[in-house]
C-alpha cells in the first residue's frame, strides 16, 4: 500500500494539475468568467482532495482484503474512477447551484462536463502516476 506521504503527494498533484487544465477550458466552454470556474473548481478540488484522500484508502484496503494486493487491472481502474466521481458529484453539484445561482438542473449539466472531464483525467493521472511511482511488487 502507499504510505501517506505518497498518498498526500498524489493528492496534492493532482489537483494542482486538474486545475490548470479545467479553469481555462471550464470558462471557454461554459462562456463564462474564469474567476466564477475558478471559484466552483477551487472549491471543488479542496473537496475532492480531502475525498482523494479517504476514498482511495479505502478502496486500497477494500482491494488489499478482498483480492490480497493493491494493483489494478483495467477494470478495476475505470470503476476506481467512476465510484470516485459519484462520491464527488454528491457534495460538489449543490455548491455549484448555489454559488453561480443556477437551478440544479443546470448544475448538474455542469458538474457532469465537469465528472466526464475528471473520470478521464483521473484515469490517465493514475496510470501515470503508477507508472511513475510505482508500487512494490509485494504491494
């Protein structure tokens, strides 16, 4: 398993990186100005950094349990995505409603771009991330 300094890292990196991407392509594609995407992305990222953190300690002793080792196949890395997102669309889509004024049908129209964006930026982080750090075989 990852210590917690590594997990602290992933964490951080992540959505440092998240940010620089979805802030520029979040104003341009929603026509609206940076600072309210800013605003929205920020604070979904302290939020998704604080679930970063816990979702996948327990996803890695869910899968250290069930399956005896923490690496993941193909599958395993698209539901690891997927249920982080869903956790994430719970808490983030009524701050974006309340902060931009906007009915939460069009606030979740919003975070869904903005899940489909991060499920597949999560997906390619991750592997990168193994792949630049990678796991001990007895892991």
């Amino acid at each position: 398993m990852r210590t917690t300094r590594d997990r602290i890292r992933h964490a951080i990196c992540f959505e440092i990186i998240g940010l620089l991407l979805v802030v520029p392509l979040g104003s341009m594609g929603f026509g609206m100005d940076a600072h309210d995407i800013g605003v929205i992305a920020i604070a979904a990222a302290t939020v998704a950094t604080l679930w970063n953190y816990a979702y996948n300690l327990l996803f890695d002793r869910a899968m250290k349990h069930w399956r005896g080792s923490v690496h993941k196949t193909f599958a395993l890395r698209v539901l690891h995505a997927v249920l982080f997102e869903l956790g994430l669309l719970s808490v983030t889509l009524p701050l974006i409603a309340y902060y931009l004024g906007i009915g939460l049908w069009q606030a979740l129209v919003m975070d869904v771009a903005f899940v489909i964006f991060y499920l597949i930026y999560a997906f390619v982080y991750n592997w990168g991330y193994d792949r630049a750090f990678p796991l001990p075989k007895e892991a």
